[in-house]
C-alpha cells in the first residue's frame, strides 16, 4: 500500500472528524480535557472517540487490503486516537506557539488553527508511512 494513498484518504477523514463532525461545544470545551476539568475533558474524549469513529471506513480498507490482523486495526486506531487526544487538550500547540513561533496563540487564533492542523497532518503523515511499512 502506498503512502501516499494512505494520507490522501487519512486527510478526508480528518476533515470530516475534525470539522464535520466535532461540535461548536467540543471546540469551545475541549482545551485543557487532560486536566482535572471533568467538562473539558469530556468535551475533548467525545471530540476524539468521534474522530478516531470517522476513521472507520479507512481502517477498514487498509485492514482489508493489505490483510492485516483486526488487531492491528485496532492499533492503528489507537496511534490514531492518542496523538490527537494530546493534542486537542491544546496544551501542544499553546507551547509551540509561545516557545517557537514566540507569538500568543489568544492573540492570533487563526494562526493557532493553522499550526493545530499542521500538527495534525504530520502526524497523519507519519502514521501513513509506518502503514506503508508494515504492508
């Protein structure tokens, strides 16, 4: 299977869990859902469950192309689900944004959208290419 087929439809389903699919009150809770906040952390393990749940259909045809265990669609699930719940607790791109980009993400929210799905593409990228490896 090749990389690059994999991120392409990675990207769909991104854009569908990401955007379709999470809900004004995810977005606006979900910052800080690693911590002891009991709201936010729901809004963002909902947030994620229905993202890694969009992935489903691409999962399956990976699992079915490449005639890989269940199990290691369940895997793949997982470095799916856990790279993204780190992230969206927001605490990542807020530390990226002072340390390296030395600007206040509050102060430029566009920016820090950008940068937050950045980082989510990179991430999706290398998960494509570990996929390539292992088919």
């Amino acid at each position: 299977m090749l990389w690059v087929e994999v991120l392409v439809v990675f990207i769909v389903f991104h854009l569908v869990g990401d955007f379709l699919l999470q809900t004004e009150w995810q977005a606006r809770h979900k910052h800080g859902g690693l911590g002891r906040d009991a709201v936010a952390r729901r809004a963002l393990l909902t947030h994620v469950t229905t993202y890694t749940l969009a992935f489903v259909p691409a999962l399956v045809w990976i699992v079915a192309s490449a005639e890989l265990a269940v199990l290691t669609g369940v895997g793949l699930a997982a470095l799916i689900f856990l790279p993204h719940l780190i992230q969206d607790d927001g605490r990542v791109v807020r530390g990226w944004m002072i340390r390296v980009k030395h600007t206040d993400p509050a102060a430029n929210p566009g920016l820090a959208v950008v940068v937050d799905q950045t980082m989510h593409i990179v991430m999706l990228f290398l998960l494509a290419i570990l996929i390539a490896l292992i088919t």
